[in-house]
C-alpha cells in the first residue's frame, strides 16, 4: 500500500484502501445528486435531500468498488495474486502482483468488470420497475440515477483501449491471435492513446462551447493517455528482462562500511567519496544496509559517537533476492520497497545491490544493441 493511503480493511480476503484524491470526487458526486434532486423536488426541504444525495454517491462508489472487486476475485480463482484495491479520483484499480499467464485469463479478469456494472445497472432498474408504488419518488430517482451510472460505467469501460478493461479485452484477442503478449500489449496501448486523445477533444469541445463539464471528460482523456504510454514503457522494459536474472543486473561487490565504523566515518569515508545513497554495513554475524536517510535522522553531535550498526537497517527487514531470482521478482521488490533498492544475497552475505537506476541502464543499452525481443 502507498504510504498516502487509507486503509478499509478487507473485504473477501482483499484489501481495500483510498487515496485521498478520492474524497474530492465523493463530494463532487454528492454534490451533483443534491443539484439533480433538489431541481427534480424543487418543494422538498434541504435536508432529505442532502441525506439521499450522500447515500447515493455512497451507494455509486460501493458499485465501483464491487467492479474491482469482481476483478481481484476473478483474477485470485485463476491463481493470479492481487496486491489490493485502491479508489481514487478517476475511479478504482486493482493492484495485481503479476500479469495474467494466459490470454483466456487475461480475458475473463478484464471482462467481468463491466459485466458487474451492468448487472448492478440490471438490477437498480429492476427495483424501480418493481417497487414504483411502494418505494418514495426521492428514492426512485436515486436508485435509477445509480443505475444510468453503472451502465455509464460499464460501457466506458468496455472502450478497447489499453488500459481500460476493453484495452484488456482486447489485449487478449491479439495476444491470443498472435501469441505475443508484448505486441498486444503495444497495440492496444496505441488504441489507447487513440481513444484518450478523442477524449481529449471532445471535452475541449464541450469546454469552449459552454459546457465546463468537458474538463472532466479531458482529465479522464489525459489520464488515460499517461496510463497508456506508462503501460508502453512497462512492455519494453518487461521484454529487455525477459530471462534475465538479479546476478545478471546486480552491481556486484558493493562497497561495505565496516561494522564498528563510526557515522562520521561513513560520511566521510563513504557518502562523501561514492555516488550512493546506500552502503551495506557487514560483519560475521550480522548485516544491514546504512542509508542516507538514516544518517540524516541522526544530530551532527552524535555522528563521532554513534555507530553505523546502531543505524543500519537489518538485512531481514530490507528486499532481498537470490542471485538466480528472475528480474519479475525483483521489479516486484522494487515497487514495494520504500528505499527503492534490493539486496541480491547469497549464503546470508549481500553478493549485490539493484536499484531502479540499475534497471533503467540494461533497458537503456538492450535497446540500443537492438537485442529487446517480443513475446
């Protein structure tokens, strides 16, 4: 979980958080069903109004969490681990810790999404159908106004491009055709691009013929548009490192700072003389890494008494990997590691380090020797 998140809590064994960008949009929906109630009931007082405009945009956003939820359910039944789910201003994502191995998996994880929101949008029409004489108007109008926005959100969802789950859909299908999941991946990110683009303009459109409601359409093009080109880059890093391993990309024999090292010795000595952020701290028994984070932690008055094994952090609290650990699992460490870097240990002793700069170097030369592949 990002360290700016709010935690939930579990529900169906996955964990569930908000960003806080997620609050603005809660209110702007609150804020959009008390206008749309308030001028359908213009003789209501305020109050049963400002209640049934929180309940719905309450009631909206459990719909969208119940999307991601058939997602990440989905996609544990076919063996493919889900980190979580996070809410956010532009909707929900499910954070899953690999791809999906197979295009038949990567379809049904992708197309169930959709399909739940127009099954919810099935079911708010069927209780207005059925309980028009018993349920109140205010009520009504809710209960279909979240129906009209399951079957919005269902059917943009289902737009083919990457990485909305039509992207996914369509993903699928290519790499099924072609048996290559980064050319799918490319390709539907290009429709992607195509699609949020289109987005774009149109909410420009919109924008300079009156509507201000445009800008959020050309926010969602644009945030889609940066999502797919980060899902491009993903692919071509993804192909450089197929078959590569944590030895193969490691900065091999790192410079250690002796154990009893004092921190005014490793500042000088280490912080001061080599362009890393990080130093591991070694001896028989024991080892860490020392950041700079941690030193500067520490008051200048102490650094000639302090040291370095009293600041390090403990190689078990730290990401590590085995040599022979494929580059998946350690861009996976990477991602979850707050310093941003992995160990590569063997026999208890730390053989390497790896860090984003490593990877973005092997990417950056595999493309320029022409050796990246697709698969």
């Amino acid at each position: 979980m990002e360290m700016n998140e709010i935690r939930l809590g579990r529900l169906l064994g996955i964990e569930v958080s908000i960003d806080p960008s997620w609050l603005v949009i809660v209110f702007l929906f609150g804020w959009s069903f008390y206008a749309q109630f308030d001028m359908a009931f213009p003789d209501s007082p305020t109050a049963p109004l400002v209640l049934a405009a929180a309940a719905t945009a309450i009631v909206f956003f459990g719909s969208v969490l119940l999307h991601e939820i058939s997602h990440s359910v989905m996609a544990e039944r076919l063996g493919v681990p889900v980190e979580g789910i996070t809410l956010f201003l532009f909707g929900g994502v499910s954070k899953m810790k690999m791809e999906a191995p197979r295009p038949r998996d990567e379809f049904l994880i992708a197309v169930v999404g959709p399909l739940t929101s127009l099954a919810v949008a099935a079911v708010m029409w069927g209780v207005v159908a059925v309980a028009r004489d018993v349920l109140p108007p205010l009520v009504l109008q809710a209960v279909g106004s979240i129906g009209w926005l399951n079957l919005a959100l269902g059917v943009f969802n289902l737009l083919p491009g990457f990485p909305l789950d039509g992207g996914r859909v369509l993903r699928s299908l290519l790499w099924a055709r072609t048996g290559s999941q980064t050319r799918a991946t490319t390709s539907a990110a290009r429709v992607g691009t195509i699609i949020a683009m289109g987005l774009i303009a149109l909410g420009l459109f919109f924008v300079f013929a009156g509507d201000l409601g445009g800008l959020w359409m050309a926010a969602i093009g644009w945030f889609l548009m940066q999502s797919a080109a980060q899902e491009a880059r993903a692919v071509v890093v993804r192909s450089a490192l197929e078959d590569v391993t944590a030895a193969d990309l490691m900065s091999p024999d790192p410079v250690s700072i002796p154990f009893e090292s004092s921190i005014a010795e490793a500042v000088d000595d280490f912080f001061l003389r080599y362009d890393h952020s990080a130093f591991p701290v070694v001896s028989e028994d024991r080892s860490g890494l020392l950041t700079l984070r941690a030193v500067r932690q520490i008051p200048r008055d102490y650094w000639d008494v302090r040291q370095v094994w009293s600041a390090m952090t403990d190689i078990a609290d730290l990401a590590t990997v085995a040599p022979n650990a494929p580059m998946t699992e350690v861009l996976a460490q990477l991602r979850e590691d707050a310093e941003s870097r992995v160990l590569v240990v063997e026999d208890g002793r730390i053989v390497g380090i790896i860090t984003p700069r490593d990877v973005a170097r092997w990417v950056r030369r595999v493309g320029e020797l022409g050796l990246r592949e697709t698969r």
